[in-house]
C-alpha cells in the first residue's frame, strides 16, 4: 500500500491513578479522609505505524495494555504522553470526519438497542452516522447476505444468542463503511464454529474493502487467519513487532519432530535418547529438541530407528506466545522488531 499511514502511534504512554482502599471496615472509614492512590502505567512509550489496508494482531496477556491502546486510538481515552493520529485526526479530539471513518467492536460490548428489533438498531446507526438511504441499504443486503442476517433483523436484541449478537453488532460496526476497523477481542465467549465463521467473515470484508484492521485476540486462530503482522505488547511495552511467522525464529529455541515408526514395540524405548519425547500415539511420536541441533537429531533417528516418515515443524502460534509471557512475571526487556 501507498500514501500515508493508517495508524501511526509515537512514544505512546497511558496512565491511571487508582484509589486503594485496605480491606476491614476500621481501614476502610480511614481511608475516606486519608485516602492513599497510586499511578498504574498502562501503556508505556510505544510506537507503532499500520499502513493503510494492512491487518495486524495486537496480542498480549491481559492487562498488557491492549484495550487502553484501541480506546486512545478510538478516541475514547487520552493519551498521558505521546501521540497518535488515525487517518490523520487527532483521535481524542473525536471530530465527525474521524468517527465517520472508523470503528470499534469490542466483543464484551454492546452497542445494539437491547429490546428494539436488530433491523430497527441498524436504523438507528444509519441517523447516527447520516449514511445516504441507497448507500446503507447497498451495504445491509451485502452483510445480511455475508452474515446470514434475514432471520434476525425482526428479532428484538435481547432474544438474540451470543453467536448471534456478535454477528449483529459486526455488522452495525461496518453499516457506514469504515477505513480502519479496532476490534477487541470480536470472537470472546463464542463457540468454535461461529468464531469459524466471524473470522472468515471478517477477513473477507478486510480483503473486499481494503478497511485496515488492528485486531487483539486471546484465539490465535484469529490472528493467523487474519494477520500477516502481529505486535506483541506486555507490561505496557512492545515486546515484538513483525511478520507473524518471525515469532518462531525470535523467540523459541526448539523444534518439533514428529516420526512416524516402522516398529513401535522395539523403537518407542530408543526416542529419549534423541529429545523430549512429548507424545505417542498409534506408532506417532512428537519430541521436542534444540533448534540448532534439528538437523543434526533427524538424521541420528532415520539412522538409528525404523522409521516410516519423518517431519520438523516450528511450535504453533499459540506456543510461542505462551512462551513468550511465562517467564513474564516482573517487567520485560524491550526486544523489538521494526514491522513492515
């Protein structure tokens, strides 16, 4: 993509002071007149720019600083320090040419009338956002067909499953078309199956209508369907920002081989001496080894153990992030990659 950024945050920090009330009812009553707070650093001197079009993963334990980040980049936060600018606006200034371009779908949220008919909500966000009546009644057919929405327009909100919900709260977030779409967490509390179906739907609207997307998620799945760049924040600090793939090669130091014996009985015995041996099950063995030493393990086993197939693989996703935040226990070193 050309032209300017479509996000673009700079020594980003976000801060909050907390009042502390000690527990017992003596400590409590003490507290109202000489109360103690404290400031909690959210977001601390982050930096970041998304090109126009591009889709990238916001990943991170909770409290890492996440949902601060897409609600000062939503506008709905300022920042303590630092800037960010969204298609150009200055977020926290909220101006009708900024929220006109953008969207937030945070999947413990709602933003749909409760007891007014789905059909009826979307009306409602048609006045809100001035959208042209042949303009949203384009875009509603396309989503009622893209989500399967005929059924549910006449339903009021509240008679709604969750699956359902969130599949009505996408497509109000998308009725004015937005350029950059801030999703939190839009699959939470979803069976497998409709997170299935919400990822493919909205990696199908980012491919359709160039939108930029900047998704945070505790589903991997989400991520690697959707997004080629992950940034991984934690403690308020980037840890790392980069293609998804380069998570492997930064942060993990073994690989998986899996081989698939020729001859269980005699072989599973001899697999210790070659690694960890995570897993057999039906003549298939997993073991983990260094990965400086991957190739050099491989041939010992085709060389020492009847083996009928054999591969490497890098850990999944989801095992390097759990990597990535267990030893995270006090605050992190900053170890980052410049993203595209």
């Amino acid at each position: 993509m050309t032209g300017p950024p479509a996000v673009e945050v700079q020594a980003l920090s976000r801060s909050y002071v907390v009042r502390e009330r000690p527990a017992g009812l003596r400590a409590a009553l003490r507290s109202v007149v000489r109360g103690t707070r404290r400031t909690v650093v959210a977001v601390s001197d982050i930096s970041f720019t998304i090109p126009a079009g591009e889709a990238v993963g916001f990943v991170g334990p909770n409290g890492a600083g996440k949902t601060t980040t897409l609600k000062v980049l939503a506008g709905l936060l300022h920042p303590s320090a630092g800037a960010a600018c969204v298609l150009g606006f200055v977020p926290a200034r909220r101006e009708r040419g900024f929220l006109r371009q953008i969207t937030l779908v945070a999947g413990n949220r709602q933003q749909l009338v409760w007891d007014l008919p789905v059909g009826d909500s979307f009306e409602v966000h048609r006045a809100i956002y001035g959208t042209p009546a042949d303009a949203y009644r384009r875009t509603l057919d396309e989503l009622t067909a893209l989500l399967e929405l005929d059924a549910l327009l006449p339903r009021p909100v509240r008679q709604l499953s969750l699956g359902e919900r969130m599949k009505c709260e996408l497509a109000a977030a998308l009725l004015h078309r937005p350029r950059v779409l801030f999703l939190d967490e839009p699959t939470l509390g979803l069976d497998v199956a409709m997170q299935r179906r919400l990822r493919g739907f909205i990696a199908r609207y980012h491919e359709q209508s160039g939108a930029t997307v900047l998704l945070t998620s505790h589903a991997m799945a989400d991520v690697e369907a959707l997004c080629r760049r992950v940034i991984v924040i934690d403690h308020g600090q980037i840890l790392f920002d980069g293609e998804l793939r380069g998570l492997a090669q930064r942060f993990t130091t073994h690989k998986t081989i899996t081989v698939h014996l020729a001859d269980a009985t005699e072989a599973v015995s001899a697999l210790g001496a070659f690694g960890e041996l995570l897993s057999v099950v039906d003549g298939r063995a997993t073991l983990r080894v260094p990965k400086s030493s991957t190739i050099e393990v491989a041939a010992r086993l085709l060389a020492a153990v009847p083996i009928a197939d054999l591969s490497i693989a890098d850990p999944s996703i989801e095992d390097v992030i759990e990597q990535v935040f267990r030893p995270s226990e006090a605050a992190p070193s900053i170890a980052t990659d410049h993203g595209p």
